[in-house]
C-alpha cells in the first residue's frame, strides 16, 4: 500500500485511538465511558421495573364479582316478529332473505328471494318463530332445486308460493298454518 504521504506508523495508531474515543492526551473519554454504561443500565433497570410493577398490579385486579356481572334477566329480550294485519283476518311473519345456488345451470346462477307470509294466528306465529332455523333450512333445500325455467313467468312464481306455503305448512304439522306467500324480492342473478 503506497501513500504520498508516508506518516509513521506511531502517528497512524495515535490518530485511531483518538478518533475511536478509547483514550484521549487526558484519558477524560475513557473515565466517561464506564458512567455512560451504568446510566444506562440503570434507565433499562428501572423501565424494567416499572413494567412488571404494571404487569403485577393488572394481574392481581380482583375479579368481578358475581353481583357485577351481566344476568341473562338483564338483557333486553330478544325482539320478536311483529304481527301486522293481512287481509282475511292474517297475520304477516317476516322471513330472513334467503339465497341459493339455482340447480343445473351451466353458469353459476343464484336466486334471491325476501317474503313475508300471511299466518293463521299468534299460535303459528310462535310456532314459526321456535322453528325458524327448521323452516330456513327447508326453504333453502327447496329453492336451490329450482332451475330458472322453475321459476320464470309469473304462474310459475305462483306455483313456487304454493310450494313453499305446502313445506312450511308441513313443517309445522298444522293444515292452513301459512295462508298466503308475499315476495319482497326474487332476483335471478
């Protein structure tokens, strides 16, 4: 290695410990050094500390006491299907909307449908509503049988009414529980 300055090597090494900061003329840096470490030791210790203090106090909270937790009593009941006036003396239950793959189509196609339904009485009404989830799952295996000619005119969403007032009626093992079906929506998409 050629330099054009050529400078001894006790210089080269001097001037490395200078820039370094091991030992200066007056060795002050080096006295430094050893208080620097332990400030900041002592700034990691006492973080520490202060964590698990935190820690201890969040885990040692008393737990709550029975009194103070939720009672099933204190809920707001669940709300229930309202009855509205339908001709011929009915009551209006609202179902979920409900949607289905249709059957045998060669594109994924997908059928939508809201209805109401038009029910003898309060009886039925809660019937429908203990059986809900029995009533939805019957309704969906119907409809995802349908094709799109099923369903296409309007005498055949007539027939399709029909059919779902005679599974739900069946269903609820009461004849003429389910007196008419009201679509809110039937999308073909």
């Amino acid at each position: 290695m050629e330099s054009n300055d050529p400078q001894p090597l006790d210089e080269l090494i001097q001037q490395h410990s200078e820039s370094s900061g091991e030992e200066t003329k007056d060795g002050s840096i080096r006295r430094r050094l050893p208080l620097l470490k332990f400030g900041i030791l002592g700034v990691i210790v006492v973080a520490a500390v202060a964590a698990a203090w935190f820690a201890a106090s969040a885990l040692s909270a008393p737990a709550p006491h029975a009194e103070d937790s939720i009672q099933p009593e204190d809920l707001p009941p669940e709300p229930q299907p309202t009855p509205e006036a339908v001709p011929g003396d009915a009551l209006l239950y609202t179902m979920d909307s409900i949607i289905v793959n249709l059957y045998q189509t060669e594109a994924r196609r997908y059928l939508k449908v809201s209805m109401a339904l038009g029910v003898k009485n309060k009886d039925v009404m809660e019937g429908m509503a203990a059986k809900k989830l029995i009533l939805t799952d019957r309704l969906i295996g119907l409809l995802s049988g349908k094709t799109i000619e099923d369903i296409d005119g309007y005498d055949k969403k007539q027939d399709l009414k029909r059919e779902i007032r005679d599974e739900i009626n069946n269903v609820l093992g009461i004849k003429d529980a389910v007196t008419q079906v009201f679509f809110a929506e039937l999308i073909i998409q």
